[in-house]
C-alpha cells in the first residue's frame, strides 16, 4: 500500500511540472488578461446563469454558473456567432471550431475548441462548468460576429459530429467583453 501511494504522488509530481510552460503554469490567470460574460436566458427570457471567459496563460478559462435549469446532464458549448435569437437559438451557428477538428474530447480526430464537458445540474436546478481550453484566445472568441455560451437538452455523448446528440438549444447567451 505505501508503494502505490508514493508511486501516485511521483506521478502527480510529474503531472504538475508538465503543466509548467516557459516558467508559466498552464492555465495561470494573465496580469491584466481580458474577460468576456454571457449571461444565459431560455426561450421565454429567463434568467438561468453566467458564463464566464477569462484569459489565463496558453488558453482561455470557461466557467458556468448555471441556475433554474432542468435537473439532468445537458450538453454544453461554445458557439461560433454571438446571437441567441428565440425560441431555438440556432442564430448562434455551429460549435466554435477554428481548429477544424471533429465533435467530441472522445473523438480521435476531435474535439471543437467550442466542446465542453457536460453539465450536469442538480435536483435544486443548479449546475457549474469549468476547463481550460488550452491554445483558445480571446482575439478569436470575440471575432467580428462575436460568439455564444448554448446548453442543450440532452447530454453530449463527446463523439457524434458535430454536436454530440445533445438536442435543442433550451439556453443561450452572448460572450461581451468587459
């Protein structure tokens, strides 16, 4: 048993001096690095969450805070246009994909910069998200027809191109900076 656990912590060591990066850990918030929001509405206008983009070093940070959502495990990503038309919200396009890669962190020739894990909210509505998408940039995010945070139905099966079977767009709302 002793041998494991110190096997483990050496592998954990070397995990986290891989993270390092030219002196710099991954994923370390940038001295004055930018952000943008989007705040997250239904269909009918309610308010169920804040999206949060934070540049920190070789990526951009997601995070969710997500609120009045059906309990259940739903699909979640970014989105290529910054516009959440009612009621399907499908003005919001494809995943953010500038890479040109397939769907899903299980895809071998994927995934989008634009897929996320999926969120799985609570019995209380209540759910949050948050990874670094390492390469991501903020200049590419907020391109000039911006981009969106969506929550579909369903879960992602983080494979099925290009959306993972996620089903409907149930929320959406637009990257701002500031």
């Amino acid at each position: 048993m002793r041998i494991a656990t110190l096997a483990l912590l050496g592998a954990a060591t070397i995990g986290l001096t891989a993270c390092e990066k030219n002196g710099m850990e991954t994923g370390a918030p940038v001295a004055g690095g930018q952000r943008a929001t989007a705040t997250l509405q239904t269909a009918t206008g309610t308010d169920v969450g804040r999206a949060t983009a934070t540049e920190v070093a070789g990526g951009l940070r997601f995070t969710l805070d997500a609120k009045a959502m059906p309990p259940g495990t739903h699909g979640a990503h970014i989105h290529m246009v910054g516009r959440c038309e009612a009621p399907d919200f499908t003005t919001a396009g494809g995943h953010w994909n500038p890479t040109g890669m397939k769907h899903g962190s299980m895809n071998p020739q994927g995934p989008h910069e634009g897929d996320l894990p999926n969120l799985v909210i609570g019995t209380d509505g209540r759910g949050t998200i948050g990874i670094t998408i390492p390469g991501a940039t903020m200049a590419g995010l907020m391109d000039t027809d911006g981009s969106a945070f969506v929550v579909h139905a369903s879960p992602d099966d983080l494979m099925t191109d290009p959306s993972g079977n996620s089903g409907g767009r149930i929320a959406c709302g637009v990257f701002q900076a500031g």
